[in-house]
C-alpha cells in the first residue's frame, strides 16, 4: 500500500509541473485530498477554455464594478492576442492591483451576480484569467477613476476564432427581445451579446488602440469644466477614460495612451489629432444599426413613389449584410467603414455607398 501511494504522489507532482506536493492528504486505491490551491488552480484552467471566455469574463468584472462605459481594445500581434479594457467603474486602490487577480479576491462580500454567463462574484473570474494569459496586469486605476486592465492570450495555446472580423447579425427571440441569432462566436459577437444584455446599465465601444482613443476624445466629456483641463498637470488626476482629452499635441497623445496600455506611432496620434481617424459608435448601435448621432440622415425609401419601394426594415438588413461583407475588401486592402451602409432606392436603382477610411 505504501509503495502505491508513493507511486501515486510522485505522478501528482509530475502532472503540476513541479515538485510541489499538491495532495493535502492522500486516501489510498487512487483517492486524493487536493490542497486549496491546486484545486482553484485546476477550476481556473478549465473557466478559461478561449480568448471569447477572457473578454467576457472582463466585460463582466467592469460591469460589477458599476462601469457605464467600457472601452475594449484588442489586436493580434503574431500568435499573442492583446486585450486592453478601459471602463468608468468604481476603481482599484494601489494597494489592490496586484492582489485583485488571486483566488477569492473580490469586493463583493454581501452579492453575487447571476446572469447568463453564470455566476459572478466568487472571485475567480481574474485569476481564472491570469492563469490563462501571459500577462494580466492592471495598467492604471483608482478609486472612483475607473480601470484600464491589459491582458495578452497566446493563441497557440488559448483558441479563438479565426473570422475576428465578422459582425453578427440580430434577431429577436420568441419574446419579441433583441438577441444576436447569426455570426461566428467570436470578439465581437461577445461583446455584442454583452452590450445587447447589458444594455441597460452598459455602454460597450470596441476597436483598434486607435479607434478607442479616437472614440473617446470624440464621444467623452470631461467631468470638470473644459477650461480646468488646461491646469491639470497630471493625467493620473482624472478618470481613465477621460485622460486622453488632455493631450494637446501628438507626443503627449501618444504618451497618455501608453500610460492606458494602448501603444500608438506619432503618425497615428497625429491622425487622431487631425480627425482622419474616425470614432466608434457603440456597438449596440453598429449591431442595431441605431445611430449614435442625432442628426445622421435616414435612408430614403419612397422618393420615387413610381420605382422600386423596399420596407425600412429589409433596407436596414441589406445594409446589415453589406456591412458585415465589406470585410472581404477591408482585409485585402486595410480600409475600415466610418459608417454603416447607407441604402437609397430611386426609381429601378438600389444604391449603396460606403464611406470608408485606409487603416495604417
């Protein structure tokens, strides 16, 4: 029996990669006690099973800090998926970002949230991502500043799907409700069935580094007067997201986006700078096609009362279908839409134009 349990201790610790003993108390025939650790460890593997579970995971996390708004970043660099999630949520003390990515560390002692994802609030969701990534790094926060959370995922290792730029499309369910029906499983599919069930409480941006500096400095607006941002020295003064609204010039743009995890060339701060980068909409209002803007011109269906007349609603789906297609073009020549198609029937003519931007 000695000989057995000997045997099977030493396979333990060949599993776990070191010697480590990882068996608090061993039973005999095979059975094991786990310790605490090697036990959360194991769960955290498996909760994190590809790159579409980490950004969920961290849409959730700025969710239950009481984020509004959630800027997510992404980019493949090789086989490393970089993620960089700003949000305007309650914050972390200094003294807690580092801690806030072990085992049971949470700050919701008295709640748990239940959603469809599961359950939130046991303190596992940034450990079970730091066990996955290759870094996990809180970037910049503070309290009642919001965050700015980094992860790389090496994908070699950590799965996601190889369409990454294919838009969803939505559908309504059997109780008349919104839901994404169509469309790979991918990072924008998650943040669309993030935004989509969140859309209450949470308003969810997603792009390139420079789309998200883009969008900020053109949908944010500072907390304190414009003039008194002028007089503040120091970025780290203001909420996360707000902070590039100080930069006055392309050096200072690019050095505060650094300080967010999101790096940039001086050409590309300087295009930011001089509107040839366009902001974002939500992408609720991408999915939906419902515009951020007020003033948009809506498509005209029934100039010509003698021609073609399609509903606005399969106008709306064809723009849909032509949006998510244009990325066989946008890959191939690095364009990027600025808005969603505009449709207009005149007379036997379905026109549709595409207002387009060369990325770098």
């Amino acid at each position: 029996m000695a000989e057995k349990e000997n045997d099977l201790l030493s396979f333990v610790s060949s599993v776990s990669g070191d010697t480590k003993l990882r068996v608090e108390e061993s039973y005999g025939d095979g059975f094991v006690r786990l310790r605490v650790g090697e036990a959360e460890r194991r769960q955290a593997k498996h909760d994190i099973r590809c790159v579409e579970d980490a950004v969920v995971e961290m849409l959730r996390n700025a969710r239950d800090a009481g984020a509004h708004r959630i800027y997510v970043a992404t980019w493949r660099d090789s086989d490393m998926r970089s993620i960089v999630m700003l949000d305007d949520g309650c914050g972390i003390p200094a003294e807690m970002q580092s801690k806030v990515f072990d085992a049971r560390v949470t700050s919701k002692l008295e709640s748990v949230h239940m959603d469809r994802w599961g359950i939130h609030g046991r303190g596992m969701a940034l450990f079970s991502i730091k066990e996955n990534s290759s870094v996990a790094e809180v970037v910049t926060s503070a309290p009642s500043l919001g965050s700015s959370i980094r992860i790389e995922l090496d994908t070699t290792s950590i799965a996601e799907k190889a369409d990454q730029s294919s838009w969803p499309c939505v559908g309504t369910d059997e109780d008349g409700a919104q839901s994404v029906v169509r469309g790979p499983h991918n990072i924008i599919r998650t943040c669309c069935e993030f935004a989509l069930e969140e859309k209450a409480s949470c308003e969810v941006y997603l792009g390139s580094p420079s789309d998200i500096i883009a969008t900020i400095r053109a949908r944010v607006r500072p907390s304190v007067d414009e003039s008194s941002l002028l007089f503040i020295d120091d970025p780290s003064d203001l909420p996360v997201i707000e902070r590039p609204l100080l930069a006055g010039d392309a050096s200072e743009l690019m050095s505060i986006s650094a300080g967010l995890g999101l790096e940039m060339s001086e050409r590309t701060a300087h295009r930011i700078l001089s509107g040839q980068i366009k902001p974002s909409r939500s992408v609720l209002a991408r999915l939906t096609h419902r515009s951020d803007a007020k003033d948009d011109a809506e498509v005209d269906l029934t100039r010509d009362r003698r021609g073609l007349r399609v509903s606005e609603a399969d106008s709306e789906e064809f723009s849909r279908l032509m949006e998510r297609d244009f990325s066989f073009l946008g890959d191939r020549y690095y364009l990027s839409l600025v808005d969603e198609p505009r449709v207009h029937v005149s007379g036997d003519r379905v026109n549709v134009s595409f207002h387009i931007e060369k990325r770098d």
